[in-house]
C-alpha cells in the first residue's frame, strides 16, 4: 500500500507496465520509485522461497486458526501476482543498471511540499536536486545484490541463471570494496558471502581476487572433478581437525544420496563411506548416530566394518586425543559392536588394537560375553511389509532427524512408518512441521477434526505433499500420495472420500491439460470426461468444496468443446451458486451460437453485463467542499460474480481459440466504449454481436479494463503466436496507447503468418486500409518517411499527398533512397527525381531515374505485368521491413 502511494506521489504513468518505461527519461524520483517498487518485488520473492518456523498456537488461539489463514491466503495471492511478474520486475532492475547518473529519493521535505501544495511542488521535485541523493554505485550494488538473489532461487529449475547469479553477486562484491563508507547500501554482508561459495560452487569456476582457496572450494572441487578418493580422506582427516560443519558434511551425503536417486551407478559405496565418516565424526562429538548409519549396521560387509575401524583409528591420530573423545570413541565401539549380529564381525571389532587400547579389561570381558549369549536377530528388512496399515516402528531414533526424514520423503509408506515413530517419542501434531505444508482451507477443519492424531497428521500430510506435487507438474508421486490418503479416509470418513475423489478428479484434469499445453493432441478419455460431469452434478449436503475444482472443470469442458453440455445438462441450481459454472455456461452458449444468422446477441448480452460488473467498483457520490457533487471509486471492492483477478486466474486456463476470441472480442468492444475515442478504436473478431453503449459506464474501471484487455491478448498469443486476429488486435492495442514500433512489429506478423512470411499476397481482410493507415502512421510518428510513401501504395487508392508530404521531409530516419527500389507507382517516382533536382541531389535524383527507367514500370505494360511488378516490390519491402523490425 505505501509504495502504491510512493509510485502516485512520484507521478508514475498510471496503467503502463513497468517494464515499457523508460528510465533514462523519467525524472529522477520517478524512476526511484519504480526501482525500490520492482527491489521490494524481487526482494519479496526470494524471501518467501526461505523456510520459516511455524508458529504454533495455544489452547486458547485455535479460534484464530481462520483470520491467519485469511492472511495467509491474501499473502499467498500477493506473492502469486509478483511472480508472474518477476520478469518484468528483472527486465526494469536490469535497466536501471545501465543509468550511471545519480539518482534521487523522496524525503519528507518533498513529500510535504507534494501534499502542501501538488501544482508548485511539482518542478522542484522534478528537478534533479530534489531528494536525497544516492550515487549511482550504490544504487547498483543493491540492485546487483537483489537480482543475484532472484537468479540464484530461479537456478534449482534454470542451471544457467547461476552463472547471471555468480556475476551480479561478483559485481556486489566490487562496489561494496569501492564503496569504503557507504552510507546507503544496505545488505547481509554474511548471506552474500555464501551466495558467493554457493555460484562458485554450482558453477565451478574460481576467481583470481580470492585470496585463497577455502576448505568448502576444496572439496567443491573433489566432487565436480570425481575425486571421491580423495573426499572420503579429506572428510577423515577434518574427524580429527574437526574444521567443517557438521551441517556442510550432511549437505555433502545428501549431494551424493540424490545423486543416487536420479540414477547415477557406482556411487553407493561413496555415500556409505560418507555415512560412516559422518557417524564417526557424530559419536566423538557425543552425538546420536544417524537412522541411515543404524541401516547401514543391518546387514554389513566384512568390508565396512573393517573400514569403519580405520576411520575410528585414523579420526584419533592427534598426539595426544582428550579424555572427552577417548570415552565417546569407546562408547562408540562398544555401540557397534551391540549393532552387528553376525558373532564373526563382533569379533572383528573386538580384537582390533583401537577397541583394546579404549575399553578396560573388564568392559571388554563383559561386552564379549553378551555377544556370546545374544540369541539370533531378526532381520526386519528381509520381508516386504504386506499392507499399507501393517508397519511396525523401528527403533528410537533422533526426533529432528525423523522430522526431516518426514520432510522430504514422497513415499505413503515410509511417511506413515516414521509417523508411527514420532507419536511413540512425543505426542504433539507434526503436521506442523514444515510451514508449506498447506491444505486449502475449505478442508482444514473436517482434518483437524479427526480425533486419532496420528491419523489427523497423516491425512494432513499425505493431502499437502499431493498438493505440492501438483503445483510442481509431479503427477505420478501426487497420485500415490492421494491413493493413499484415499485409501486411508475411506475406512472412516465418507465425506472425506469424497473430498479425496475432487482432489483426484482435479489431478487427473490438471495432468491432461498440462499434457495439452506441450502439445498433445489427444482427447481426454470418456472416463475422464464422465467423472468431470459427475463432479459438475454432484449434489451432496455438508461436503466442503474447492471453486478451484469446478473452475477447471469447466475450463476442461470449454477446452475440449462439450458446449453442449455446458449449455443444456449443468443443473440451473449449479449455475446459481458457483460463478464459474454460470461463467462457463455463458462462454459455451455464446461460441455455440456464433455461426447463427443473428449471431448469439441475447446469450452474448448475458456474458456481457456479467463481465461489465466484473470490470466494474462501487460509486458514491460527494458534496465537495465548493458544493459541487463528486465521485469516488472504490477499487477493492467489486460488484461482479467474481474478482476481476480470479477472473484473468480462470480465464489463463481456457485454450480453446474460439473461446478466447469471443472474451477478446468483447473486451475490446467494452475498451473502445469506456475510452470513448472513435478514431483509435481497437478491431476485433465478432464485435457486432455486443452493446454498443453502456449506461452505467461511470461505474467501470477504466483502468481494470485496459489492463485486462492487454493480458488477455498477451495470453492468448503465447498459446498461439500465429493466430492473425489476435496479432492485428496486439497491434492495435500498441497502436493506441502510441507505442508506434511494437506496433509496427505485430502488424508486420499479422502479415508474415498468413502469407507464407510474404511470399504470396498478404489478404486484404487482414491489410485493409485501416490497418495499412495505422502502419503508415506508425512510420511517420518514428520519423521513417520514406516508408511512409512506399505504404501509401498498399492502398486501394494510392494517398498521393501523405506521400508527397512524407518525401519532403529531409530529416527521415529510414533507408530513404535505397528504399526507391520499391517503388512502383510512377507519379511518387516522377515526384522524387522533381525534389531531388530542386534541392540539388543529384545522386538520388538518379537513383530515382535509375527505378523510374525500369521496362516493367512502363506506362504501357498491360496490367498484368504491372500487377506483377507491384506484387513483386510488395514482397520484397514487407520482408526487408519484417528484417528490420522483428
């Protein structure tokens, strides 16, 4: 909310995208508005991406349970938003890299000069003194250090954007040295030095201003180069050092274990050489020894214990090792030897020299003798588990450790065993664990109304994981998680099996339109289709439901045009109570009836004034101090069946090209209404089937609607870039708010596409002459004149005086006389070579003449011939221009 007040006091161009404008012309607390507006975005993004500890509440805090997930649930949609437009938020911060002025930032002075009195204020903060200045290297050092953070979260999914990262951070680093006292940079001197080992590390690269190499490059380098001989002595050595962090060692197991997971042979034997150094370096610290270690001892090798001895050995080769380590070292031994079952390996570790140096006579004598008597073990391992329900607890175990275990484990099974292990340490809900792990509040209080806390937990976890997995397209492990859940809730919970067959249902959809959005062509099988119109019908009392699975059902519908069903089988009953199915039995009715001779007006004016309230805020009035009666809008509040961004939310999951052209259409009929500017009106497919006035067109937001319009446009090219209409209704968009080259761009494509990229005639229901006006305006207003007369023969009449007047322009920012050579009409040429001679050009005058004495452009050709010659020097103009301008 303060930096929309900051971006308003500091006059930033309301309804234009950040990232089209152009900070170098901005004033200079104008363009420091938008700068720490677009920090604070990324800065924000990177920030949720870090976990955090849950909060937990107490006994008499659980009625808050609804207002913080309201917040959180705003928080939520705040963050969504800057998400989609982080690139844009990159593209602005890169930009303002390349301004090496000072800039300036709003004090309090001028903001109170701003709120005294806007009108004289106004040019003093304009000015370039007004403010505090901050020099340009400082400014860069902040903005270097957000996108090096931005870079390095988006490298888990894009590997190149850490080398971006590695740069930005170097350049932080840099300006910080420069810098000495800088008195307004702010930053975790701490957290960009990790960034810094963290690049150097992903990258693997070294940089020439590192003083030295540090312990954390080294073993980098061990594992980039495949040295792992290497690694495992120097993680043997640092037991006896004891210089790396515990934390970093893990890191360096769960490196390799990963590595293991994706498939990677020969690596197994490193990760259990790994484990052991680690447990060793656990018990001479006092620590509990890992799960993984504890599996390891099951069923070892003669081997693996003979390498466990050496680490032992090897881990206490100081002159003189304390008496702390001497004991933690024996209680460790003496731990393994109760670990092993086979009497052979017990014996191996009792005889070594390390195990009769540690343990005295006595503990020795009785050690031996329990592992005589010790009757046979049962391996637990050796039998799969039969059933889902039927896992025993392993032993007592670290709590933290299970926790995290917990955290990153996908498989039902093994979520339920560790479950199993942590209720029989401690009783508290270990759904809050991990604070991602989120369930749609609609469902929140049906789990947390289970009575059985382990099964609570569970269902909890299983359904958040699912849900995680969706949002990251793993449909194949969000399919086990939900079966499980499903099975599970199914022995008790009706409602919940029901709630747990949605969830399935919108998997199933989710996984096929994604499918569709690679490229598949391939309908949705009849199953499928039958369960989505089930879900659309169901009618059962007390069930809570997500709009998000009614919403994507019927996107569903409308992308694989049942449009039949939408508009005669959904119960009106339905169509009443959730909007996205009223919106949908709108859209279906209205592409439907498209071909018909009067073209769906009645159904399209029910879509209309449904989208119109939409787009539209509350209205009061206000006597102003002078007497005279005001408006005021209200912004946040809407009147429409639904909020304008879930709206925009619903309509980027529709595909369907006839569906996205009607809601194109109609927008752009209801843009060109509320701007009231006949001349620049923007041209769309079907606009005769709307309204062509609105009475309550006080009430629409102007703004929402232009936005809307863009977004719209915007999606629907990425679906397909070809489609001409949309690119003409681009185009024109650009072409109204007088952006003349992006203009220029889309109307050039709109002709590329549908003439083969101009080797054959461009349609004339696509260059019509609205279109080729508006392109020859585009090139006038960019100062390209002499493009501006060979478009003036596109026409159907030549515009002989926009021509003439365009040729005597002198200062053309175009190719001028070597565009002649498209020329065809002979009146421009005969007017080209009279201004040439009049002003003493001689050289293009006869460049000129040379394009006017060509046998095809002779008066007396039939006109066939000229036809040709005009067709040829078409084609070749339009591709030099797609050169130019794509």
């Amino acid at each position: 909310m303060l930096l929309n007040e900051l971006l308003c006091v500091s006059k930033v161009p309301p309804g234009v995208k950040h990232v089209d404008l152009d900070l170098s012309t901005l004033p200079p607390t104008t363009a420091m508005a938008v700068i720490i507006y677009n920090r604070w975005a990324i800065r924000t993004i990177v920030l949720s991406s870090f976990p955090e500890k849950q909060t937990k509440p107490g006994p008499h805090q659980m009625n808050m349970l609804n207002i913080v997930q309201q917040e959180k649930e705003m928080t939520e949609n705040i963050l969504s938003v800057l998400k989609e437009q982080a690139s844009d938020s990159i593209s602005v911060l890169e930009g303002a890299l390349q301004l090496k002025k000072d800039f300036y930032v709003h004090t309090l002075r001028t903001l109170d000069l701003l709120a005294a009195d806007g009108s004289t204020a106004n040019g003093e903060t304009e000015s370039s003194t007004a403010g505090l200045c901050i020099c340009a290297d400082e400014l860069h050092c902040q903005v270097h250090y957000d996108l090096g953070g931005i870079f390095f979260q988006q490298g888990c999914t894009d590997q190149p954007a850490y080398e971006k990262a590695r740069e930005h951070f170097r350049q932080t680093k840099e300006l910080l040295q420069k810098l000495d006292s800088a008195l307004h940079v702010h930053l975790d001197e701490k957290r960009l030095a990790g960034y810094w080992n963290a690049c150097r590390a992903l990258t693997g690269t070294s940089d020439l201003s590192d003083a030295q190499t540090t312990p954390y490059s080294q073993i980098n380098s061990l594992i980039r180069t495949h040295n792992h001989q290497a690694l495992i002595e120097t993680f043997i050595k640092d037991n006896a050092s004891r210089s790396l962090p515990n934390h970093f060692r893990q890191s360096v197991l769960r490196e390799f274990l990963h590595k293991v997971q994706q498939g990677e042979r020969g690596l197994d034997e490193i990760c259990h050489k790994l484990c052991v150094c680690n447990s060793v370096r656990d018990a001479l610290e006092g620590e509990i020894l890992s799960v993984r270690f504890q599996q390891l001892l099951l069923k070892p090798s003669k081997r693996l214990v003979d390498f466990i001895l050496e680490v032992c050995t090897r881990s206490l080769e100081k002159d003189r090792p304390s008496e702390t380590s001497r004991r933690n070292m024996a209680n460790f031994m003496k731990t393994l030897c109760e670990s092993l079952e086979e009497l052979s390996l017990v014996f191996v570790v009792s005889s070594h020299k390390l195990f009769m140096e540690l343990l005295k006579e006595e503990e020795r004598k009785v050690l031996v003798e329990q592992m005589r008597k010790r009757s046979a073990t049962i391996n637990l391992s050796a039998k799969p588990l039969p059933s889902f329900y039927d896992i025993p607890a392993s032993a007592n175990v670290n709590i933290g450790q299970l926790e995290q275990q917990l955290i990153l484990s996908l498989e039902p099974r093994r979520i339920r065993q560790i479950l199993i292990e942590l209720h029989g340490m401690a009783e508290r809900p270990f759904w809050r664990v991990n604070s991602k792990w989120e369930v749609p509040p609609d469902y929140i209080n049906v789990i947390l109304s289970i009575k059985d806390n382990l099964t609570k937990d569970l269902v909890y976890i299983l359904m958040a994981k699912g849900l995680h997995c969706i949002s990251i397209k793993d449909f194949a492990h969000a399919r086990q998680l939900f079966s499980a859940c499903l099975e599970l809730v199914t022995e008790f919970s009706p409602k919940l099996r029901q709630v747990m067959l949605n969830e399935l249902l919108l998997l199933e959809v989710r996984a096929h339109e994604t499918m569709a959005a690679e490229g598949s062509r391939e309908r949705p099988p009849p199953d499928l289709v039958s369960r989505v119109r089930g879900y659309l019908e169901m009618r059962i009392h007390d069930l809570p439901l997500r709009q998000v699975v009614g919403e994507e059902c019927v996107a569903f519908m409308l992308n694989w045009r049942e449009n039949d069903y939408l508009t005669l089988q959904v119960p009106q009953s339905l169509v009443m109570n959730n909007p996205y199915i009223k919106l949908g039995q709108l859209l279906a009715s209205t592409c439907k009836e498209l071909p018909g001779p009067k073209e769906s007006r009645r159904t399209a004016k029910e879509l209309w004034d449904v989208v119109v309230q939409i787009c539209s805020v509350s209205v009061q009035h206000k006597r102003n101090s002078d007497g005279r009666v005001g408006l005021i809008k209200h912004r946040e509040s809407t009147m429409g069946i639904l909020q304008r961004n879930k709206f925009i939310t619903f309509v980027k999951k529709l595909r369907e090209p006839l569906v996205l052209t009607t809601l194109i259409s109609l927008f752009v009929r209801l843009h060109s209404i509320v701007r009231d500017d006949i001349v620049n009106e923007v041209t769309a497919e079907h606009l005769s089937i709307w309204p062509s006035s609105l009475a309550t067109i006080q009430a629409v937001d102007v703004e929402a609607v232009a936005v809307t319009v863009k977004e719209l446009v915007t999606y629907a090219l990425t679906l397909n870039p070809n489609n001409q209409s949309w690119l003409i209704t681009q185009a024109d968009i650009y072409f109204v708010t007088n952006q003349y080259s992006a203009a220029l761009h889309f109307y050039l494509q709109a002709g590329a596409v549908c003439s083969d990229y101009f080797t054959k005639a461009v349609p004339p229901d696509v260059y019509t002459d609205q279109v080729l006006k508006r392109m020859i305006k585009c090139c006038s207003m960019m100062n390209c004149h002499t493009q501006v007369a060979v478009l003036c023969q596109f026409l159907r009449e030549v515009d002989y005086m926009t021509a003439f007047k365009a040729l005597q322009e002198q200062n053309s920012h175009d190719a001028m006389d070597s565009l002649y050579d498209y020329i065809w009409d002979v009146t421009i040429l005969e007017y080209l070579t009279h201004i040439h001679h009049k002003r003493g050009e001689s050289e293009k005058r006869q460049i000129a003449v040379k394009a006017i004495g060509q046998t095809e452009l002779n008066a007396s050709n039939p006109e066939e011939v000229l036809q040709l010659a005009a067709h040829k020097r078409k084609k070749k103009f339009l591709q030099a221009m797609a050169k130019l301008y794509f």
